[in-house]
C-alpha cells in the first residue's frame, strides 16, 4: 500500500484479543450485509480491516478517510463493489449514567481523537463513498442494547485497557483514578437494572464505475 498511517490503539497482545473478541461479536452483522450484495461466483476479495481477522473496521481507527477510499476503489475492477463497516458513536450511552462512565468516555473520546482517530465517522461513509465515485451506494445501520455477558457491553472497558498507557500519559487522567472509575463502571454495568445502548454499526457498499 502506498498509504501507511499508524493504527492508534497499537499493537499490544491486549489490543490483539481484544479485537479478536470484537470480530467475533460483529461477524453476524457483517454476514448479514455480504448476503445483500450479489457477489458473482467466481469472484476476488481484498479484505481491508484493522486486526486479526477483523471484518472491515478501519476508518474509526487510522482517520485519512478520503484517501482510504480512494486506495480502496483503485483496487476494484470496473464494477466491482466496495463494503464498509464502521462505528458511530452516536447512539452510546448508559442509563441510569454513572459519573464514572461520563468521566471515562470523555477521557476515552478526548484521547483517541488526539490520535486522529473518529468514533463518529459511520455517519460520513456514504457521503465519503460516493463522493469518492462510487454508484449505487446503499446503507444499513444497527443498533443494540448490549446485555450483560457481552462484550458490547464492556467494551468501553476494553478500549482503556488496550489504550491506558496512552490515556495517563495525556494527562486526562492518572493512572489511579482511571482504576477507580474502571472499576466503579465495571459494577454498574454488572447491574441488570443499567441500560447500555450500544454504538450505532454502520454498514455502506456501492460499486466502482464501468
């Protein structure tokens, strides 16, 4: 590729698992939006996402969305199609709040923004992807309330723990609150009486011009 642009939650083996769990938990939506398109038989795939095995979840986590786009269609031939997933954090929130979950999903969303990361570009891809040139641009969003033994529903835990160094090293935050505050939501989010509603999931495909 001639595009290199670091991933901003790195390259721990915390990070590692936790975007195994991720794909795991996203593959049946995933599989939903590829049985939508017609795919001929026959036919190649590139398959661009961040992780091991993940399933097209890149632009909330490296930013440069134009110029990913455009990288992405030169790789299709004439007529192929292009399938993006991608979060919004549009929809996230926890109910009955928690002073612990405002103060970590600020310090979540100040720090990885910093890094040039966007947790609301779901919103933009069908716009992106046809003004990238794309035809027959379609979209699907999904939104769930994640229940407890999820992984949805921690996922904001997960997040900080991949990304700690990062965050105390901002200043946000130290390394002592951000324990206490984890573990304060921890057990609110244990409680069946909390309501997470998760992150929109956004899904958009189209095709590359004849």
């Amino acid at each position: 590729s001639s595009l290199s642009v670091p991933y901003a939650l790195g390259g721990t083996l915390t990070e590692q698992q936790r975007l195994i769990t991720q794909a795991h938990s996203l593959e049946s939506r995933a599989r939903s939006m590829l049985e939508r398109i017609t795919i001929k038989s026959g036919s190649r795939a590139v398959d661009m996402g961040c992780g091991p095995i993940a399933i097209m979840i890149f632009f909330v986590s490296v930013g440069s969305e134009e110029a990913l786009l455009a990288e992405m269609l030169s790789l299709l031939k004439p007529g192929g199609t292009i399938a993006l997933q991608e979060f919004d954090s549009a929809s996230y929130v926890c109910y009955p709040t928690h002073p612990s979950w405002n103060t970590l999903l600020n310090v979540w969303n100040d720090s990885f923004h910093a890094t040039g990361g966007n947790e609301f570009v779901g919103r933009a891809l069908g716009h992106l992807l046809r003004k990238a040139g794309a035809e027959n641009v379609q979209m699907k969003v999904h939104v769930e309330v994640a229940q407890i033994g999820e992984y949805r529903r921690t996922h904001l835990l997960s997040l900080l723990e991949s990304m700690q160094d990062l965050v105390v090293a901002s200043g946000r935050i130290t390394k002592t609150e951000l324990k206490e505050h984890m573990a304060a939501l921890s057990e609110h989010l244990a409680d069946p009486g909390t309501t997470l509603v998760d992150k929109l999931t956004v899904q958009v495909w189209g095709q590359k011009p004849n």
